[in-house]
C-alpha cells in the first residue's frame, strides 16, 4: 500500500473511532466484498456468510479502539475477525448437525466458485494452479476449515511434521506466486 | 536470540494461517515489535493472505450495507479501558410540607428510577451478552493452556499448604542470620524444626552480590562443628524458602563465601552471616 492511502486509511480510522458512521461506511465499502468471499469460503453458504459479515463488522464497529495501527494492517485486522467469526459459526453449525463430514472437505479450488472475478485477478486462477493439489489442501483445512495442524494430520492420515512442512510450502509458494502477480500489475 | 532460525521454525506460518496458541500468538507480535526482520517476514506473510482474500471477493447482497449500519446504530463502541458513569438525578426536595406534594413526588422518584434500572440493566444485559459470545470463543482457545496452566497451580499450592504447615508448626523456629564485619549490612533467614529436623533457607537474603567464581554455602553448627548444608546458587532458586537438607541438635546456622562448588570444611574468616538457634 502506497503511503497517501495509508495515510487515508489512519484517519479514516480516526472517525470511525470518533463514531462517524459516514466513514464506517466507507470502510464497508472498502473492504465488504473481500471479507464476504473469505466469509461465504469458509461458511460454505451465502445465506451464512452474510451472518457472520453482520456479526464481524458489528465487532469491528465496537473493538475499533482496540486496533493499533502499529501492530499491523487495518485490513489483516479485520480478516481475523472475519475469519474468526466464520470457523465459530461453522464449528457452532456442525456441532449442530447442520455441515455433513463430507462437506467439509476441502474442495481444492481457490474462488473458482466466484460469481464475478474482478479484472484485476485474471490470471491468478493460473498462477495458483502452480501450487501443488498437497499444498492447496493445506491452505484449505488450516485457514478455511479453521483445523489445527494436528486436526489435518488425525483428518489425512499424515504425520504432523508432514502437515507442517507442507503448510510453510505452501505458503511460501503463495508468495512467489503473488510477487510475481503483483508484478505484473 | 536466533532471528533466521525463529522465522524460518514455521511459528510465523501457523501465525498468519490462524494456527497458534494465545501464549504464541503474544510472543509472535512481541518478537516482530522487537525484531524488524520478523516484522518484515511477517507482513510479506500478511499479504499473502491479503491478496488471497481480495482473490476471493466476492459481492455482499445489496440490503446487507443498510443492515449492517442500521445494526452499529444501536451498538457503542467499548472505549479502552473506560466504563460509562451512571446518571445523577438531581431531586429538589425542598418547600411545602403537604404529604401529597411529597407522595408525588416519591412516585415521580420511584417511576424515574424503575425505568433508569430498567434501561441500564436491559443494556447491561446486551452488552453481558455480547461479551459472553466473544468470550467462549476465547474459551475454546484457551481451555487447552488453561488445563496445563491449572495443574501447574494445584502443585503450586500443595507446595505452599506444606510450607505454610511448616511454618506454623510449634517446633519451628525463625532464625534471623546477622551479617558479621565481614558482610555487615548482609542478613538471611533460616527456618528450622527442632522436632522434625527440617531447615528452610529464605529464598532472597539480602547477601552482597558474589563473582561467578565464588558462592555461599550454609552451616549448621552441631555441638560446636560445623556441618555442610548446601549451596546458595546465584539465581533464585526458589519461590518463598527453599529446602535445605535435614539437621538435628544445631545450635547456629551460618553463610561463608567459599570458592564456587563448595569446600568441605568453611573459611571461617569469611563468614557473611550468623545466627544461634
């Protein structure tokens, strides 16, 4: 991020903690669809995913003084509490009975299912097609399905220290593969 | 402190993919406030997850926005640290003394504060709820450190009922050690049960720093000779008191500085403290 959106950023923070709902808007704007997307990925279903959206900006809007600029990025923040929020609203569902076992496996696909690609992303879906089906495997159980490392190993049948490397694989990979994409835009 | 070998353990991985413990979670954003590298790593792995996320964007459903705003309208933001100070309601109670005038007046009291009690313990009530669901899912997270962390405490406290059983016990005497010429501002306390033959040594003697190379060692003097009782190490060994090996018929405790490890007999010109029972 570049330093006059950063800066548009703080001080759209600034209001929001003032209590401006004008700027809170703006943050919805900003930031809405790419949390919905994590939400509706990790839910597994629009109807919830919009749930948790309501739920997580509601938490936002009330824990806003507790996030500090200095320990990280507005928008890392603010996934965690999206994400958070979402692996407790599957966990609340398939304690439920609500998720069958087999739905929550993992479908080996990043945002294929999405309705609309934004113009920027063309290309990603290849780019990530160089992560191996393992790696991609690893990204879902842990970040979307909220497993712990233990979990995936119990769940696949691998060792734990399997788990991890391939989790840190993945991972790395990712990032050479959104080095080289934001390169190219 | 190893900074190559800490980024590349996977702790920072299991970081940003949501994976870690509360205690790790503190200790990852201590080491990244402290370290720039890790903080560096860290956010490159940030935005990882980031460009993954804007990857998966996806449009909300139009009503949401309006929804979502109408929601925060009646939700207030918690304020670090601060709470709301109640209302104080002002009443003139001065004037005619006419029971009717009072009894009104009492009513209006009473109606005021029905309906104040009402209002703050239905948002209390709100709010309780709303801290209730944030808290289990803390909960979930933290049961696991809780149970590890509650043993830890159950053997804490059976240490400290045999300890304080100790002290209470009839045979136990306090012995203050006095510092000598040698050490005179020195002083240290022994615990010791005639009956039972145990010494306790207090664990932060106000002793003079030793160099690495010396340390102090503790004597019962038992008819008139003295009786190795262990060393002192130079970190506190111990919460409170530390055990000291069993006794019986001393009639004076007493700390030299001896080379470190320890001599089988003790130089007496260098005796720090001492202290007849």
């Amino acid at each position: 991020m570049s330093n006059p959106e950063i800066h548009i950023e703080l001080e759209m923070v600034n209001q929001i903690k003032s209590g401006n709902t004008e700027a809170f808007e703006r943050l919805y704007d900003n930031y809405s669809k790419a949390l919905f997307g994590v939400s509706s990925k990790i839910v597994r279903s629009d109807e919830v995913a919009e749930d948790v959206l309501q739920e997580a900006f509601v938490k936002i809007w009330k824990k806003i003084h507790s996030y500090d600029a200095s320990k990280g990025r507005l928008f890392t923040w603010m996934l965690n509490i999206v994400r958070n929020t979402a692996i407790d609203k599957l966990r609340k569902l398939k304690s439920q009975g609500k998720y069958e076992i087999q739905e929550l496996k993992p479908n080996v696909d990043l945002g294929v299912n999405n309705s609309k690609i934004n113009i920027n992303h063309i290309g990603v879906k290849d780019l990530l097609a160089k992560l191996s089906p393992e790696q991609q495997e690893m990204i879902e159980y842990l970040y979307f399905n909220g497993y712990t490392q233990q979990e995936v190993s119990d769940e696949l049948n691998i060792p734990l220290g399997t788990v991890k490397t391939r989790s840190r694989a993945a991972l790395k990979e990712l990032k050479k593969i959104f080095n080289l994409f934001l390169f190219w835009i | 402190m190893d900074i190559k070998e800490y980024i590349s353990s996977g702790i920072l991985e299991n970081y940003v993919l949501g994976n870690v413990s509360k205690q790790e979670q503190q200790e990852v954003e201590c080491m990244s406030h402290i370290y720039p590298e890790i903080k560096s790593e860290l956010e490159q792995l940030q935005s990882v997850i980031e460009s993954m996320a804007i990857k998966l964007e996806k449009n909300p459903p139009s009503h949401l926005k309006s929804k979502i705003l109408t929601a925060i309208k009646n939700e207030k933001q918690e304020a670090l640290g601060q709470k709301t100070e109640a209302k104080v309601v002002a009443i003139d109670a001065s004037g005619n003394s006419k029971l009717w005038k009072y009894m009104a007046a009492a009513s209006v009291v009473i109606t005021i504060g029905f309906a104040y009690l009402f209002y703050t313990s239905n948002s209390e009530l709100k709010s309780v709820k709303s801290q209730l669901s944030d808290m289990s899912t803390e909960m979930y997270e933290n049961k696991s450190n809780f149970e590890t962390e509650l043993d830890a405490l159950s053997q804490k406290v059976e240490k400290k009922k045999e300890l304080l059983a100790f002290l209470q016990h009839s045979a136990t005497k306090k012995i203050v050690l006095k510092g000598t010429d040698f050490q005179p501002t020195s002083t240290c306390i022994v615990y010791f049960n005639e009956s039972t033959s145990k010494v306790f040594l207090d664990a932060s003697p106000q002793m003079e720093k030793l160099p690495q190379d010396k340390q102090y060692q503790l004597w019962a003097i038992v008819d008139g000779k003295p009786v190795d009782m262990g060393m002192l190490t130079h970190d506190k060994p111990c919460e409170d008191l530390c055990p000291m090996p069993d006794v019986s018929n001393a009639q004076a405790f007493a700390i030299t500085v001896e080379k470190a490890g320890g001599s089988p007999t003790p130089s007496l010109d260098k005796l720090a403290v001492i202290g007849n029972v």
